[in-house]
C-alpha cells in the first residue's frame, strides 16, 4: 500500500521572500516555508554556511538581514525542522542545540534539493497563499511526498501532537 493512502495531510508552501519586506526579502530567494495541515512549519533553506558559531546565533537585529548567508542561517536558527542540502551530510540529521537554535536539520543532496523545490514550487503554483494547501496525495510519487512520508514523518523527531495532527488527515 502506498504511505499517501494512510496519510493525506495538506501541504502549504510559499517562498520566504514574501515574508519580509524589500529591499531585506531578497536575501531570503530560495528559501521555501512549508506547512503540514497548516501546524507543522519546515524551512527548506539552499545550502547554509556553517562559519563559526555553529550553531548559528541571531543577530542583534532579526529585521535587518544584510545577505543571502545571513538570511539562511537565521532561517536555521528560527526554524523547528530545516531541509537543507550538503554533499557530506546527506542522509544525516543534526539535532541543534545551541544558545538560540533548537531545531533539527535534515540533510539531503543538492540535486536531491533542487528537486524538492521544483516540487515546493508546484504546491505554491497550486495553493498559492499562507493559508492554502494540496492533499499529499496529489503530489504522488514526487521527491517533496517521498521526502516527507519516508523521512521526516519517521524520523522520531515529531512530537506527539505533530505526529497526531498528521494522523488526523487519514
């Protein structure tokens, strides 16, 4: 049986950049907010710079963003759940536990990450807006479904009420 007939919770996603305002938005191209039946929030942020300190700290001034490398490392450190490409990593999952992140990172390939934002792409196209949203299911055997039902939703990283918000959709 396929993981989409058990599951078919809605997928929201909207790029970051409408977020925040100019001219700081543009820091912020490429990077996706993704929703899970509207409760569970992922980033998916292109690959970050991982300068010391590692994890990253905010900022003085979150508002203030002066480039492409600060935006996604305070993405990071805001973020419960990040997807984020790195050769040496992917496959792994790092439980951040720093002075301001406490959120987990899923590592993938980057070609494995252009492919899951050609797919975040298309769930905008079809639910553009915040509050809009597709059934997993409509997303069939993309590299986004895969991603979410084999990786993240077992990971052992989703609390008890994510893990029931998603099964509520069956």
């Amino acid at each position: 049986m396929k993981p989409w007939r058990t599951h078919d919770f809605g997928i929201g996603a909207w790029p970051a950049t409408s977020d925040h305002p100019p001219p700081q938005n543009r820091h912020y191209e490429g990077i996706y907010s993704v929703t899970l039946n509207e409760t569970i929030h992922i980033e998916f942020v292109p690959a970050i710079d991982r300068h010391a300190p590692w994890p990253p700290v905010l900022p003085g001034d979150v508002d203030l963003v002066e480039s492409t490398a600060e935006a996604r490392r305070l993405t990071l450190t805001l973020a419960r759940y990040t997807v984020t490409p790195d050769r040496e990593r992917a496959g792994s999952t790092e439980k951040l536990d720093g002075k301001d992140a406490d959120g987990v990172v899923f590592y993938v390939l980057p070609e494995e990450f252009d492919e899951l934002s050609r797919d975040l792409y298309a769930v905008e196209d079809d639910a553009p807006g915040i509050h809009s949203s597709i059934p997993v299911s409509r997303l069939a055997d993309t590299a986004l479904a895969r991603f979410l039902l084999e990786r993240l939703i077992p990971s052992g990283y989703l609390s008890d009420r994510e893990l029931y918000m998603i099964e509520r959709s069956r």
